[in-house]
C-alpha cells in the first residue's frame, strides 16, 4: 500500500468510530463528521469544490482503489449501513458522472456542495432486480417533456433523497433503456422507508405517476444511442462492486477484531479458528485491491469486481456467523453491534447484483478467455 493510500486509512480509522456511537437506528441514519465528508467526495475533479487535504496531499476518492479504502476501513471501524445510508453521490454520482454532459453533472455536483445531499440511483423493480433489462417503469413523451411512470424497491435512500437517478424504458429493446435525473419535490414522485432486518434505515420504496420529466434531464442525450443506457450502467458498475465488495470485507473484520478482543487468551482451537478466519478474510481484501487496481486501469473489467464482489458476500456472512459461533449461547443477545453485522452481511449478497449474477460475469469472462481458470 502507497503512503500516500495509508494516509487515507490512517484518517477513516481515526474518524469512524462515531459511525457506531448511536447504536442501531430505527430510522435516521446517524450524522457524522466523517459521512459529512463523504457528502462533498466522490466528485469529478471538475466539479469538486472541496477535495479532503491530509498530510499535504488532496483526495477526491474517486478512483477505485482509494473508495475500497475508504469504504473497507469506514465500515470495519465504524458501520456499513451507516455508509449506505449517507449523503453524498456514490451510486446516482457514478452514473451522472458516466452518461451527464456538462450542464448536468455541474448542476447534479453542484447541489451536493450546497448542504449533505441524499441521492438514490433506482433501478430495482417489485417484479425483479437482477435483470436490469426487464424493467416495466416508462418514460413517455409527452409535449415538449416526458413522463415517468412505474415503481422501485430496495433503493437506498429512496425516502429522503432528494435527487437521483431512475432507469427507465421509452420503447422495446436495449436501446430503449434510458436513465433520467429526477427531482424527489416533484409532483408524482412519492417514496416510503421499507423495513428490513440488516442494513437498517437503508432502503426505500419509490412511486412515480404522471412525474413530468424535462427532456433536459434525460442522461446520455450528448452520446451516440449505443451509449445512452446500458453501457453507461455496465460502466458504472464495475468501481461500485469493488465498494460493495470493500463493504463486505469491513464487516468481516469487524467481527472478526470484536471476537478476537473478546477471545483472548482463550483456548487454542477457538483462536486457531479465528487465525484461519483472518487469514480468509486477508484473501478477499487483496482480491478486492485487486479488483480495485484493475478496474482503475480498465474501467470495463468486470470480471476482477464481480469475483471480488461474490468473495465478499459470502465472506461477510461467514466471517459474523463464526464469531457469534465462537462466542457461544447467548452471542447475539450479549454482542448488539455482533448480531448487528451478521444481519447488515446478508445485505451484501444483494447489493450491485447476487452472487448468481456475479458467477455469470465470471464465467463468460472465463469462456471468452478473458482469465486463466488457474
Ligand atoms: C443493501 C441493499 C442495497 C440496495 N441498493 C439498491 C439501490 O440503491 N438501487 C437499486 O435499484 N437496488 C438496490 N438494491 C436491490 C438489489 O439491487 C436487488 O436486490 C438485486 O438486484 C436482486 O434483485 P431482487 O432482490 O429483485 O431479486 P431477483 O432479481 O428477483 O432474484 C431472485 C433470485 O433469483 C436469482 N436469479 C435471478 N436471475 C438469475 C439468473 N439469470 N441466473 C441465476 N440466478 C438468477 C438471484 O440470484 C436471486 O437469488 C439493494 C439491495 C440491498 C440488499
């Protein structure tokens, strides 16, 4: 790791521990300097106002590497639920910054400056999530405008954004595929927190009726229409799973730190299960570094993230499920932040697609020759 990498670890650790001072919340996320932060990165450089200075050098955190470090760390010393539930522009930014022309990214960018911004990218329906391709919300002209028509569900931030951005279809067949910067005040647009069991306060349930839709917030309207939809999303996705990936990771080693404080000088075979836990979870943060460093070099590798994403999920789960294992009877009733993580793990598995998806991307790549099974 680059000293420069360090630096930005050193700081997310020192400031993530006020991620868990409120316990779980029921409903609001908890307010942090370090999520206020967040709030104002994740920007282009050409609409950052405020890049973080640490030691003499700036950071925008907007390559792969330096978000898995930031998240990973966030989330083994602080919370991941409390990282999903905070403004800024993660997802809905990655996508404007993907397919917006000028105009839009510097209004969508600007507004994050103004105060911390929740955002959503919604592209989850009711009927399904895992075929993007297969999404029934329309977007039909009307006028000189559009209007949006349908219903999201599991979108983080869906109930208190105020901004994101919605995929939608405007004919049959993938090029119809478009994806829109809606406004949350807009007449048409109504939005419910939904309950879940991990990654608590997170997720939310959208409505759009008759949501007038300026042809102006339409993304993609400078690019080739081969360009417009998919191919921004497929883009977008790759750095978003090695975040989601780095996610999964924090958790496990937050589990895994909490155990091993709670374990020592206990018996051999308890500690020799939780080196060897370690030691797994040390594999799964050098493939997601990996992943993180490939990406940063192609942006179109998607095989390196999808691998590190399904390692991460299933890492995440087994990783709390051990600890609570090696804590004995009683473990989830004596550890809250413990049985905490061992619910918000389960949401890894669905966030930027399931590992069904994951393992598909990996094999095609591995048909086309794109990587050696060894
Ligand atoms: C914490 C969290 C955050 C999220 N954030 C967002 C967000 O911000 N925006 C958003 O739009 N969505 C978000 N989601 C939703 C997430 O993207 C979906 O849950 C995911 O895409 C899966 O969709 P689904 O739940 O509808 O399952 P389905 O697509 O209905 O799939 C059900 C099951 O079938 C399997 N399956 C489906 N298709 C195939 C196939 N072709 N081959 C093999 N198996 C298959 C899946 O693996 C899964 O096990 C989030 C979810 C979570 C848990």
């Amino acid at each position: 790791m680059t000293r420069r990498l360090r630096i930005l670890r050193e700081y997310v650790r020192a400031e993530a521990p006020a991620l868990r001072a409120g316990g779980e919340p029921d409903g609001e996320p908890p307010r942090a300097p370090l999520l206020d932060r967040l709030a104002t990165l994740q920007i282009p450089r050409k609409y950052a106002r405020a890049p973080l200075v640490l030691d003499g050098e700036e950071y925008f955190v907007l390559s792969a590497v330096e978000r898995v470090v930031f998240h990973e760390e966030a989330a083994a010393y602080g919370d991941a639920a409390a990282l999903l539930s905070a403004p800024g522009s993660l997802t809905a930014g990655m996508l404007v910054a993907t397919l917006g022309d000028d105009e839009q990214q510097s209004a969508f960018f600007g507004r994050l400056h103004e105060r911390p911004t929740w955002t959503f990218l919604a592209m989850t329906e009711p009927g399904g999530g895992s075929d993007a391709t297969r999404l029934h919300t329309t977007l039909e002209p009307s006028g000189s405008s559009f209007l949006l028509n349908g219903e999201k569900r599991y979108v983080g931030n869906a109930h208190r954004a105020r901004t994101g951005v919605v995929t939608a279809r405007t004919r049959p067949g993938p090029l119809g595929i478009r994806c829109v910067l809606v406004d949350a005040q807009a007449p048409g647009f109504s939005a419910v927190p939904i309950a879940t069991l991990g990654m608590r306060g997170a997720l939310g349930a959208m409505r759009f009726e008759d949501l007038a839709v300026p042809e102006e917030a339409l993304l993609g309207r400078h690019l080739p229409a081969t360009r417009r939809g998919m191919w921004g999303w497929l883009h977008a996705f790759n750095p978003l799973r090695c975040v989601a990936a780095a996610l999964g990771v924090g958790i496990a080693r937050a589990a895994h730190a909490h155990v091993a404080a709670c374990l020592a000088g206990q018996d051999v075979t308890r500690r020799r299960r939780l080196a060897e836990l370690g030691a797994r979870i040390e594999g799964v943060r050098s493939l997601t570094m990996g992943a993180a460093r490939a990406v940063d070099a192609d942006p179109a590798n998607a095989h390196l993230p999808a691998a590190a994403k399904a390692a991460a999920a299933v890492l995440a789960v087994e990783a709390t499920t051990t600890a609570l294992r090696l804590l004995g009877p009683g473990a989830r009733l004596e550890h809250p932040l413990l049985d905490k993580w061992a619910r918000d793990a389960h949401g890894i598995e669905h966030m930027e697609g399931t590992s069904h998806i994951q393992r598909m991307t990996v094999a095609q790549a591995l048909a086309r020759g794109d990587l050696s099974p060894a």
